[in-house]
C-alpha cells in the first residue's frame, strides 16, 4: 500500500498544488461553469492557465496515473468537488466517465495535447 493513502487532505493539496488548482476551478464544484458537458470542462483546464502550470499538472497527472486505483479514489476526493463518475441529474447531459482512471487519463490528455505544450513555448493569444 502507498504512503499517499494515509495522506491529510491538506498534504495530498500541496503534493498536487496543479490539480487541487483545477479543483478550484474548471473541475469545482460550478465546473458547470466551465462548460455545458464534463468534457468541456476538462478542455477549459489548459486555456486558463501559463506553459509552466501546464507542464506541472502533466508531471502531477502522470504520478497520480501510476497510482493504484485505491490511491487515486483517495487522491481525487481531496482535489476536486465533483464526482467525474457519476451522471447528475443537474445540468442535464452533463456525461461521466468509467473510472476515475479514465477521468484523470482524459485530463492527461487535453493538457498533453494543448498547443502551448506542443509548441514548447507560450503561445501570444492577442496578436
């Protein structure tokens, strides 16, 4: 058993400060905010944030991947407000995912694959 499962709250936080911040933000509790769909609020996560946020939520997202699945149930109760598992009745067609694993896999995915990360470089969005 990993030592993350007797993780506090507050220390699971700080060993994920990038993923506790997309809990505070485009996966908390009014991620609806952030999107019509639980899968547009996981493509809001890159846009908000700089290249270096991005890079550590990527390094952050693939320790927490080679997690067990014990210890990402642990992990993700501490890091976001919503339950990426379940279809809510409200908002409507607001979709869910298998597993966890598969939520945080899709997470991984978006962040790998924004074009900042793909470039390497910060990207100027007013030209």
């Amino acid at each position: 058993m990993s030592r993350l499962l007797y993780f506090t709250d507050y220390e699971i936080r700080q060993t994920f400060d990038c993923l506790a911040g997309l809990g505070a933000s485009s996966l908390g509790e009014d991620a609806d905010m952030f999107g019509d769909t639980l899968e547009e609020a996981i493509q809001c996560g890159p846009r908000t944030h700089d290249l270096p946020f991005k890079l550590q939520t990527i390094a952050e997202l693939r320790t927490l991947l080679a997690c067990n699945d014990a210890e990402i149930d642990h992990v993700t109760w501490a890091l976001i407000r919503i339950d990426p598992t379940v279809e809510p009745e409200e908002p409507p067609n607001w979709g869910s995912f298998p597993s966890l694993r598969a939520f945080w896999s899709a997470v991984l995915h978006v962040f790998e694959n924004d074009p900042e990360v793909q470039a390497e470089k910060e990207i100027d969005r007013n030209p």
